[in-house]
C-alpha cells in the first residue's frame, strides 16, 4: 500500500486548513489499519 499525497499548488488559509484536516483522516485510517491487524493477531 502506498502513501497517499496531499497536493496543493497555491497555499492559501483554506488550502492549509483542507490539507490539515485530510492529514488527519489519513492518520486516523492508518491508526484504524493497525489496531484492525492487531486484533487479527
């Protein structure tokens, strides 16, 4: 699985808070895959 990228070509207040906000998704999901495999194990 690759990483996802997170692109934004002008930076502006509003590009910032969207990027913050998908990084945070993307980390929770990651978190969420992780537990999801340890309770596998």
């Amino acid at each position: 699985m690759s990483m996802p990228k997170i692109e934004c070509t002008n930076i502006s207040k509003c590009c910032a808070a969207a990027s913050l906000v998908q990084s945070i998704a993307l980390e929770e999901t990651a978190i969420s895959h992780i537990l999801n495999a340890e309770g596998e194990n």
